[in-house]
C-alpha cells in the first residue's frame, strides 16, 4: 500500500493528494503547501486500487527525522491508514538509522500522534494559519 516515491508519477500522485487535503479543504494556500524543500524530502504514496490515497514526506534533519505533510483523502479516512502511514513513514526513517523524530502537528490530531509515542511540546503556534503543536519521539 505504501512506497517511497521513486518516479515523477508517483510525486505527481502525492502532490494531488495534498492539493486535495490541505489546499482544497484545509484552505492553505499554494504557496505555503508546497516550499523549497520539495526536491531534499523523501516522499511517501498510499495508493488503494491504484488510486493516491494519502502520503507524507519525511526531511532528515540532523538527528532527527521530520515527519511532514501527512495526509489522507476524505473517502479513504476511518480505515486506519492515517496511522498505518505513520507507522510506515518511523520505519523507513528508522531504516535509514534515525531513532529522534519530530513533527508540527495540527492541534486537533495531538493525540492521534500520541498513539504512536510523539509528545506535545512547548506552546501552540500557526503554521498555514492552522494551530500546530511541535512533537517529539525518541525510540
């Protein structure tokens, strides 16, 4: 279900995915959604039947491997793919010998994260005009 993006179809399938999550129902506008570390960041597709499902992308960071862009289309919500996409993204950063990860998480999914051993940390901030909350995860 889930693969790292190797080919421009796969990226383009991502990217649609996210215009759908975040620009067309979360209303961040484009310039915020897509940024300068598009090209450095290892990408993520969930395809269900062949169609993008959801996806994310992970920047390493020093230590830490920062999980970003997590998203999953309306229709295929409340199946568990948000955490098995999760749990795919802190294997592959795993894989690559990351054992710290980090996130901006939007507010309401703090304990969504939580499930999968992220912490809040400091004060609520807006990114893309959207309360987030950084999280952290040790291994």
């Amino acid at each position: 279900m889930f693969k790292i993006v190797t080919t421009l179809d796969d990226l383009i399938k991502a990217f649609m995915v996210r215009a759908i999550v975040f620009v067309e129902e979360q209303n961040v506008a484009y310039i915020e959604e897509v940024d300068e570390f598009e090209y450095s960041a290892l990408h993520i597709l969930g395809e269900i039947d062949g169609e993008p499902a959801a996806c994310g992308r992970i920047r390493f960071l020093g230590e830490y491997a920062k999980l970003e862009r997590i998203a999953v289309r309306k229709r295929f919500r409340g199946r568990q793919i948000g955490h098995q996409l999760v749990d795919y993204m802190l294997e592959v950063a795993r894989a690559k010998g990351f054992r710290k990860f980090k996130m901006h998480a939007q507010a309401y999914l703090i304990d969504f994260y939580g499930m999968h051993g992220f912490v809040r940390q400091g004060e609520l901030f807006q990114e893309a005009n959207i309360d987030h909350y950084l999280m952290t995860k040790e291994d």
